[in-house]
C-alpha cells in the first residue's frame, strides 16, 4: 500500500479519488498491480500561430504542477509526438533572434525535459539541412540563453525512415535499443525508470513522400497514398514489429513497450493497436484528435471528438491503449496507468479523475495553482520572440468582421463549421479565392483553383470568441491595430509553407479526379480535404471512394456556367477537354517511389506527371504531354511587385496580401462571410446533410433590358412576349429561333399604370391581351381588351371600369373568363386624417369565342361576417376591419384552374384564399391558410450576424402567399401552388427623400436655390424644397446619411411608418422572454406581426417557402426552409432580409411536360435573379431538380413558361429592379 503527501496541486482533485489513488482508503486494484507509469504526451508541439504564444509558457507551468503531484507513479516518462516545429512566424523569428530558424522550438522541448520525440512530417519542411542542424546543434548552429545551442537533449525517433541517402541525417543516425542520446535519430530507446526498463519505439507516416520534401528521406512500407489500406497498414505493422521485437530480446525482463507515432490519421494507430504484440502503449501524433475523458475540461470552443484513452486487445491477446490529443501546445496529456507483474496494462487502473487530456489555457492554470510554476527559460524564449514577431503584427493588409477559420476539424454536426481538413471553411474559400486572382492577373484564363486544406495552418481571428481579431496595440513599439485587422504576420502563420503557385492545363476527367481524391479521405480528417474557387461540386459521403461527386460545374466571378463537369455522378462532355488552374507547386510536384514509378503528387493528388529529367531513373512523360499539361510557376516569372512586399511574388502568402490589400483594405470594405456548418456550404456541398443540394445553374438563352419589367404574359398565336413595365408601357418582344434575338416590337402606353397582364390564344391563331390600368389607387381602375396584330399593333376590342387598383389578372384556357383580382389598397396616408382604405374585390368577365364581352360581374365583400371569417382562420387586422371586412380584405394575385372551374386569389395580408366558382360567378369560400410552425427547420432571422447563419428558431410565421399557379395532377385532383412572400401594411408605405449625409435638414415651399431635392406634395400637389441647412420656411429634422422620410407640408418629416403598423421588432416586444429571438443577443431583428403575437409566441410574415394546397386551402405540402439555403448554396443569399422575410418567394409558374409537371418559384429577394426548379408529379414529394440564375437580373417579379413542344420549352422571367426580361431553355432531360 502507497502512503504520500498531497501537494498543493493536488487540491483540485475531488478528495475521496485522492483517498482511493494514495490508500487512504482500500482499493483492492492495489492488489494486482506492480507497476504505475506516468506518461505526459504531447501532440504536434509547433508553434502553429501568434494565437500560442501564451500557451506555450502555461503548458509548461501545467507540467510542472502535474509533475509535482504525487500519484504513486513508478516511473515518468515526457514524449512528443512529432512536429515539434513548423514553418511559420515563430520558426523563422529564431534566425534573427538566435542564428537558425527554430532553435527556440528546440529549445522550448529541451525545457521541457523531453525523453525522446518522434519524427513527423513538418520537420522536414525548411529541408533535411535545417533538421539535421538543430539536432547537432553547436555553436555554428546558434546561440540561446546566453550560451551556444545543444541541440537535441532527447533522442528523435522512428523505426521505418531510411537516412541512408541523405548526407545531412545519415550521421546522426544511432543503432536502435540503446539508452536515450541527445543529439541523435534513432528507430528505438531503452528508459530506465523505477528499476525497470521501457521500450520507446518511434514510427513516422509511411506516406510521408506525399506530404513534404523529404530530400531522399525513405519511408518503409512503400505506399500509394497518406491514407493506408488495409494490406498498407498490415506492412506497416511487420516493420515496426521488427523493431519490438529486436527491443524486446535484446532487453531481458523488459516488459513495457510505448510507441511514440506520427502517422496523421488516428484510425491507423488504433488498427496497429490491434495487430501489435507486446506494445502497451500507442502515442498517436498528428492526427491531433481532441480525445477527452468524462473529467476533461475542453477549451471554450472546442468540441470532442473521441474517447480518451481507447482500449484494444492486441495481437498478444493483452491490452493497448491509444493516447492522443490536439496540438500546439493546446492541451497536455497525461496518463497514468497500472502494469500487473508479467508487464500486462490493466485498463480497469484508468482514473479519469487523474488523467487525460488538460487544458493550458489561463484556467488550467488556475485549476492546477501552478501559476508560479511557469518555466522561466521558456518564458525568456516565447518573450524574445514575441518581441520578434511583433514588428509584423502591426503591417496591416486587409480587414475582416469575421473569425477565419483554419480550425482542422470538427464534431461533423450540421451546425459545426470546423474544419478546413472536413468542409469548406470561410479562410479556405478567402485563400482559393486570392489564388485564382493572382493566377488571373498573369494568364486571364485561368478558371479554377484547388488547394488542400491541410496548407492552411492558422485560424485568423480571435479563436476563443469566434470573432474577428481583437484590436491590440504595443506601448514600446508604438504601434496599434483596430479590430478586424489583418497583419502580415496572420498571414504568414495562416500559410507558413508559403507555397509557390503553378498553372497547369487538365482535362475534365483529371480535374474530376482530382476532386474525387480530396474528398475521399471522408469522414476521416485529412490533410488533402480541397479548398475551392471558381468551382462548386456536390457529393455523397455514402458513395464508394471515387464516385462520390454528383453534380460538379466550373463558373465565372459572376456564378454563370463556364463547363459541367458531372451530372447525377457521370462525367459529362468531353473528358479530354481542358482548362487552365491553379494549385500549388507541393501539391502538383510529380513523386516517384524507390524504382521511380510515378506516385501521384502531394497528399497523394492524382494530378498528372510532367516529369522531363530522367537522369535519376524516374518515369518521364513525352515533350507533347509537358506541352499540354504546359506547367508555369508564377514565382519563376519574375513578377512584379504589388501593393504588398513581405513575401515573394507567385507565392500564397504574396497573393493573399494583394488579394486583401485590393478588396478587404478598409475596415468599411472588411471581408465578412460568416463561416457556417456544412449544411450552409456553397461551394462544396456535403448531399449527406438534410436538404443540401447544387445543381449547375442554368443561364439565360438571351436577355434584354426593357428598362421596366414586371408582368410578363405570353401571346402564342404572335410569338411575343408582352412585358408591363411598372408605367404606363407595355412592350412587345420577338425572339429568333430558339429564343435568341430579343427585340421590343410595339411600346404601347396605355391610359394608366399597368399593374398587370393576361393573354389568350384562340383556335384561330389570334391573340389578345388583357390590361389592367390604374392611375391613382384612391380610384378604381380599368381592364382593357386588345388584338394583337400581324403588323404588331393593338386594336382596342372594350375597355371596363374594376375595383380599386386591380392588381392581378388571369384568363382562362379556354378564353371564356377573364378574373381580376382588385387589392384596395390603403393609401399612404392610412392611419392619419388623410387616410383612404378603399374596399378589396373581384372582377369577372365572361366572354364569347370573339373576346367579346357578354357580361361582368363585381364581386365586393360588403356582406361578410366577421366573426365567421375570424373563425375560418382570416386575418382580419386593420383599421375598424371587423366592423367592415371589405375594406381589410386585400385580393393579391389570381390564377384559374386548368379545367376552367375555379379561379383562386390570394388575400395576402389577410393570409388567406378565395375560391370563385366561374359558372355562378360566386365566391364559394375564403379559408385561411394557418400558420406555420419553424420548429425542427433552420432560418436565420438577423440581419446583423455576418451572413447566412441559419438555426433553430422558436417562432411562427403567415403564410401570406402571392403569386401562385394551379394544376392537375395525376390522380386527377387539382391542386394550387402558392409563393409565401409575405406582407405587412405599413404607412406611409413610401419615402420621398433620403439624407445623402449626416445633419440638419430642412423644407418648405421657397424656392432658396441649391436645394438638396425637390419634389410634389403628396397631399396638394404643391412643390416642397428641401435644404441641407435652414433654408426652407415651413420645418426642419435632424437626420442621419441613408435616413429615410415622408414629408408632406401638413405633417412634416416622418418615417416610414409613423401613421400605421402591425409589425414590431421581435427584441422590442415584452415577451415571451425564454426566447431567444426576444432576448438572445442580436436575435431580436425578426420582424413580428402585432396582431399575432402572443405571450407565449411570436409570429412573423410569410413563410419563406412555396406550398402545394388541394382546391379547398388544405395544406399538402411545404418546402420549409429549401428556398433560403438554395440561395445560400449559390451565394445568393441577401442577409439585409433575414430579418423580414428571407427570400421571399414571388411567382410560381407550373408546366406538365409529358407525364411529369414541375414548378418555377421566383425569388424576389435573393441577389440576382434565381429561379428554383422542383419536380412536383408527386404532390406529396416535390424535389428540388435544378435551378436558374441571371446575374445580370434582379427581383424576379413573375415568368411563364412557353412550350415549344411536348417535352420542353422556354421559362420567360421578367425582374422588376433590372428592368430585364431572362429566356431559360428546360426539357425533361435536364432533371
């Protein structure tokens, strides 16, 4: 039995595990046991960022205090796991500071009483040369506190490198199995600790070829890539079995065996756990897996990602356990384990209370008290080159709102964005970005760019937030940096390898290769993960490795389809065709093995061998191949420089400074694209994620400027497109063979604004349109009938006086009824003295085979019952609107059933549906549509939060369709599909003047000169002067630049909803208070409907969505959250509307083409016109099948589709904001 002291570390532990680890209590596993190890591991300890500069100190002050508990061990032990430096800020500040880069790594693991590390990958980065000097050491190496460098006090490690070949490492190779010596590689050491001996055995990735330059530096087993097969990891096993095994009979009585390894991937350790004999312990480096115990404290931010330890039977048929952890200098690892008397692990001694993974951040520190144990020789290093480095922290290059993430990897939840080696991240995007311009500016046409996500070495930001970096400043420079920046020394650890860009020519099939093999390591974390731009590709993670991509498209800057490149995972078009990109030289560096057959390039990249020089044996390509490939290093072209010197022209660091410096060089101008979990990804879209989807997007077959379009209706019998333009003009467009050619044949001004159209058809070939005008909504409207004619004029056939701004007009197929949908809207003075809300109604025409009219019929609500209509779920809201529904009633859009039966018009703001039975000309219901419940979808609903950043929000939203369309399906039902944009009554409903500046304002009827603007009254007529200043004589306001204002001479300046509104901000209102839209920080942007609100929910307008509903306003179904992520997915996504309506679905179009029928949903608010497809045969299934996208179009307004025969046809889209008119080419091949 053990009895010992408790230190004063020892006090955060929970007392009674003390009792039980030091026998104060029994604990019959004493019993059994006759060897206690401690082991400290440490993962990856490189100074990777700036952001560990404090971590480094505290890690050693960790250490100390652990090591100074007394937990009964009978030997300790202190491994590292390779990497123990890396390229980057602190690496190179140690050759200014002390003679060679990374003497301060060396020395920190000296410091830190290293007993052997191995050897990883990163320590042959800066070249065989550099390591074997700070292994060596002396004073030609350089110098550290005060005295010439020793080098390496422990020995490196690995038992299946070959040195022989390199004159640098090959002296300082020392034969396996000997006590540890500084200075020295070696495969094996023998610790004598507590009089026993323990065997360390080093392994190092046998694909270590693939993933730096390893100066003929030879890995054993000979592999096709970093990621191991099967029979790879079976080799793998037999070499390092080799080594124990030697270890073990040259050692009598040594009975404990640890493997210190740096094989990157964690799944290969643990499966070498199993094929093994006689090693207890596995150290697994590099994979840097968060691995925690039930008592482990992670860091803010951090999320687990296995168990710590992990158990296995091995070989032998005794047990091994797999330590790991995250690395620079993050976390230390301890693990104290129990060893019967034949050396055999006894798993049941493992106290999560004692061991595991710590924290270094400030609190590990605190928890353990050991903040006077900071080892003051490390804290003399990491001071020096704090100092160093810091006259790059204040070179400013570009701005972002953002936290860059370079975080490896993740939980793999939707809502996690970690990390660059799994899923896009927004620094991954930011850097391929910065490539393909560089690359551009050299050779215009480059369109791709790839790079692989383990390059990216950094996160910028404040990684303990998640934000932006902080603002800093430093007395003794005096020198300081505002929030957001970016220096030039986040760039340099972000890109430590600083590789040179290479241009390349590839075929279709090699680029499809090449993205299949960076998304074939998944779900595995792997270095090769790609990095995108100028490229956006979907994939299945359940597919077989290889065949994983479905749909894959190289695009302009603009979004438009340059190539597709796969299609429902089929390689289409020519697979030899090719296109010019841009990599990097590491990644694209043809490998060879030992007999010089060709490997594939860096992280195992299948790009294609250009090797010309066959002097050293290895396979060479012919000068016509080189010649295609054409290979071009831009750090060779003696490029000039830019705005940004600190790096070299043609390299990622150089073209990331310029690419910040020329678009994120202001903090107004700051990068913000908000990093998002892989559901949100848009350019590399993971299809194992609910609703994700990407669909190379169909551009327009010709476009034209109309300068004014809204409605657009097709006259078949002419082949025009009749275009109402939001005036008094409606234009007429033909189009050439297959829609190409747009051009305006008749500019008709009509007597009034032309709010909508309509066209028919008849047997004859003729064509007539209908017109509905009104010039002043306080007055009621008009619908004119018109010929289309040969000679492209109108003949006037009847015109007819309607309701109140009749806003929507339909006419039946069989050109017998013409329904219009009059909306009576209030004016902008509703809620004032001024205030005019006329009543809402429906219009009727039924006509002859000669659009003639036979009769009409007005239907008004005058004779409603509130209280029934209350009762059908019918927002009655506005002003006196139950004691007279009529005028709250606001019929929106009209559509009429495909069997000429039935029209249906929205009540937009009533949030509900009218149905009109044709034949008695009698509206038969008006149901309400309900609300919808976003319970179990994700939205964003702030339009501060950086981006697209949608989650699970507590709240219900209207429906409050617009447009809609209606059809027949195959069993024979008719069924409606409605565009939930949503809308609110506010007034004034219009502004008429915005402040150009900050200041004092002021207005009146004097005509003062240099007035700011000048408009008419929109109460007398009368022209109102505004001034910057005091120069107008009837009032003044103090306003803010982009303020907006209603100004009238009776009432003044008012905002836009000063007389009347029935929406608040959800962070405005006083409940419910355990919601987050409410009271969560930045969540309380949600606009929310007054009337609907309650104190147990909240409800908002619109529902984001489309919907199908049967010909009673049942619900079937409804696309929930699609439409907002679709438009995220293509980059489309305007975050200003998160907190209103999204992207608010406009228009519906519906065609049957042959037995299947699919849908056209508009969307208004996304940031060029986009057009989602769904295939909706099946009611209850709708799919989402493709997508149209117009970058040079906004605000699509409405569409129809032209069929030019059973299976395809043309989808014309009229945009209101750009004035355009957009022809799409579909058939049913392209789904």
């Amino acid at each position: 039995m053990r009895i010992c002291m408790l230190s004063s570390g020892d006090l955060h532990r929970p007392l009674m595990n003390w009792f039980a680890i030091y026998g104060l209590v029994e604990w019959s596993a004493l019993a059994s046991m006759a060897f206690r190890l401690q082991l400290f591991h440490l993962s990856d300890p490189s100074a990777a960022s700036n952001t560990i500069l404090d971590d480094i100190p505290r890690l050693s002050a960790v250490l100390a205090a652990l090591r100074g508990q007394s937990v009964g061990a009978d030997a300790n032990l202190t491994l590292g796991g390779g990497d123990t430096y890396l390229p980057g800020l602190f690496f190179s500040a140690s050759k200014d500071l002390y003679g060679t880069k990374g003497i301060a790594d060396i020395e920190i693991q000296n410091q830190l009483g290293l007993d052997a590390a191995a050897i990883g990958n990163h320590e042959f980065d800066d070249g065989a040369d550099t390591f074997a000097e700070l292994i060596s050491g002396g004073s030609d190496v350089g110098s550290i506190l005060g005295s010439a460098f020793r080098g390496t006090t422990f020995p490196y490690l690995s038992s299946n490198l070959d040195f022989s070949s390199n004159a640098d490492l090959s002296p300082l190779v020392k034969p396996g199995g000997a006590a540890p010596q500084g200075n020295s590689i070696t495969s094996s050491t023998v610790i004598t600790r507590g009089g026993e001996k323990i065997g360390v055995i080093g392994a190092t990735t046998p694909g270590l070829a693939f993933i730096t330059s390893t100066d003929g530096v030879t890995a054993r087993p000979v592999v096709s890539a970093q990621d191991l097969s099967a029979a790879e990891i079976d080799a793998l096993a037999v070499e390092i079995q080799r080594e124990v095994d030697a270890v073990v009979a040259a050692n009598p009585g040594l009975n404990k065996v640890v493997l210190t390894s740096h094989l990157q991937i964690l799944d290969i350790e643990k499966s070498l756990a199993q094929k093994l004999r006689n090693v207890d312990i596995i150290m697994a480096g590099g994979s840097e897996a968060r691995l925690v115990d039930s008592n482990d404290r992670l860091r803010d931010g951090d999320t687990k990602q296995g168990d710590y330890p992990q158990f296995f039977t091995n070989a032998g048929g005794t047990r091994t356990a797999v330590v790991s952890g995250p690395g620079d200098y993050s976390y230390l690892g301890r693990f104290v384990i129990d060893f019967d008397a034949s050396g055999n692990l006894l798993d049941s001694s493992y106290d999560p209370v004692v061991s595991g993974n710590y924290a270094t951040d400030a609190q590990g520190v605190v928890d353990l008290k050991a903040e006077a144990l900071v080892d003051p020789e490390i804290s003399r290093i990491v001071n020096e080159v704090r100092e160093q480095i810091a006259s790059g922290e204040y070179g400013i290059l570009g701005y972002s709102d953002v936290f860059l993430n370079a975080t490896r990897s993740g939980t793999g939840k939707a809502t996690d964005p970690d990390g660059v080696r799994t899923q896009e991240t927004n620094l991954g995007n930011l850097t391929a970005d910065a490539n393909l311009a560089a690359a551009k500016a050299f050779d215009p046409t480059v369109v791709l760019s790839i790079k692989n996500g383990g390059g990216i070495r950094a996160s910028i930001g404040d990684s303990s937030s998640r934000g932006p970096s902080e603002a800093e400043s430093d007395d003794i420079l005096g020198l300081s940096k505002d929030e957001g920046a970016i220096s030039q020394n986040d760039i340099k650890s972000t890109l430590a390898f600083n590789n040179g860009l290479r241009l390349l020519t590839l075929t279709r099939q090699e680029i499809v290769g090449l993205l299949e093999h960076g998304i074939g390591a998944l779900p595995d974390v792997d270095g090769r993960f790609p990095q995108v731009s100028g490229v956006k590709f979907s994939f299945d993670p359940a597919k077989d490795v290889g065949s994983r991509i479905q749909d894959a498209f190289i695009h302009d800057d603009d979004g438009a389809v340059i190539a597709q490149l796969v299609k429902d995972g089929q390689l289409v078009g020519d697979a030899g065709e090719t296109f010019r990109i841009v990599t990097l030289d590491f990644l694209s560096s043809p490998r060879f093995d030992e007999n010089g057959n060709y490997t594939g390039a860096g992280d195992s990249y299948p790009f294609p061998n250009y090797n010309l020089d066959g002097s050293a044996g290895e396979a060479t390509v012919s000068q016509e191949v080189f010649n295609r490939i054409n290979p071009v290093d831009l750090k060779k072209q003696s490029l000039s420089d830019g705005a940004s010197t600190f790096a070299a022209a043609g390299t990622e660091q150089d073209a990331l400074a310029e690419f910040l410096k020329a678009n994120h060089g202001s903090a107004s101008k700051a990068y913000n694209a908000l990093d998002l979990g892989a559901p949100a990804d848009a350019r590399i879209v993971n299809l194992g994620f609910s609703g994700s989807s990407l669909f190379a997007p169909v551009t327009p077959t010709s476009s034209i400027d109309l300068g004014g379009a809204e409605i657009v209706t097709w006259l078949k019998g002419a082949n025009v497109a009749a275009v109402s333009g939001g005036d008094e003009t409606v234009r007429f467009v033909k189009y050439g063979a297959d829609f190409s050619d747009p051009e305006v044949v008749l500019e008709y001004e009509f007597d009034g604004d032309v709010q909508s159209v309509a066209s028919y058809t008849d047997d004859d070939g003729k064509s007539y349109i209908a017109v509905a005008m009104s010039k002043d909504k306080t007055k009621k409207g008009h619908v004119g009938f018109y010929e289309f004619r040969d000679n492209n004029t109108l003949k006037e056939k009847f015109t007819n006086r309607v309701g109140y701004l009749p806003d929507s007009v339909a006419w039946s197929e069989n050109g017998r009824y013409v329904v219009v949908a009059n909306e009576g809207e209030p004016n902008d003075f509703y809620g004032s003295d001024d205030g005019f809300d006329p009543e809402g109604s429906i219009s009727v025409f039924r006509l002859n085979g000669d659009v003639e009219k036979l009769n009409n019929k007005h239907r008004r609500f005058n004779n409603l019952d509130a209280s029934k209509l209350l009762a059908d779920g019918v927002r009655l809201s506005g002003l006196n609107a139950t004691e007279n529904p009529s005028l709250d009633l606001e019929p929106e859009y009209v559509t009429i059933s495909p069997d000429n039966r039935y029209a249906f018009v929205t009540l937009q703001e009533n949030n509900a549906v009218a149905k009109v039975d044709l034949k008695s000309l009698d509206v038969v219901s008006i149901k309400g549509l309900g609300s919808k419940n976003w319970d179990g979808l994700s939205v964003d609903t702030s339009d501060k939060d950086g981006g697209y950043q949608p989650g699970d929000r507590d709240f219900n939203s209207l429906y409050m369709p617009d447009g809609m369309d209606s059809f027949i399906a195959g069993d024979g039902k008719t069924y409606v599909l409605m565009a939930n944009e949503g809308d609110g009554r506010v007034r004034p409903d219009d502004v008429n003047f915005e402040a150009p500046e900050d200041g004092t304002y002021s207005f009146g009827s004097n005509d003062a000169g240099n007035a700011t603007e000048q408009f008419k009254d929109p109460l007398t007529g009368q022209t109102i002067y505004v001034y910057s200043g005091d120069a107008g004589n009837t009032g003044s306001f103090e306003a803010e630049e982009g303020d907006e204002f209603f100004i009238t001479t009776k009432y003044g300046a008012i905002a836009d909803d000063d007389f009347y509104s029935d929406e608040k901000r959800a962070g405005k209102l006083d409940g419910p208070l355990d919601n987050l839209i409410v009271s969560g920080d930045g969540e309380g942007r949600l606009k929310t409907i007054t009337d609907q609100n309650t104190a147990d929910s909240i409800t908002a307008f619109g529902g984001r969505s489309f919907s199908i509903r049967d010909a009673n306003g049942n619900l079937v179904w409804d696309s929930g959250d699609q439409l907002d992520r679709i438009a995220a997915d293509y980059t489309l996504y305007d975050d200003g509307r998160s907190d209103d309506k999204g992207v608010e679905p406009e228009h519906v179009e519906i065609v049957t083409l042959g037995d299947r029928s699919f849908a056209f949903i508009a969307l208004e608010r996304a940031t060029s016109t986009l057009i989602p497809v769904y295939e909706i045969t099946d009611v209850n299934a709708p799919k989402h099948v493709h997508t149209f996208y117009a970058g040079g179009s906004l605000s699509p307004e409405a569409s129809v589709f032209v069929k030019t025969d059973d299976e395809s046809g043309q989808l014309l889209v009229s945009s209101e904001v750009s004035g355009t008119l957009d022809a799409f080419k579909f058939n049913v091949n392209m789904v």
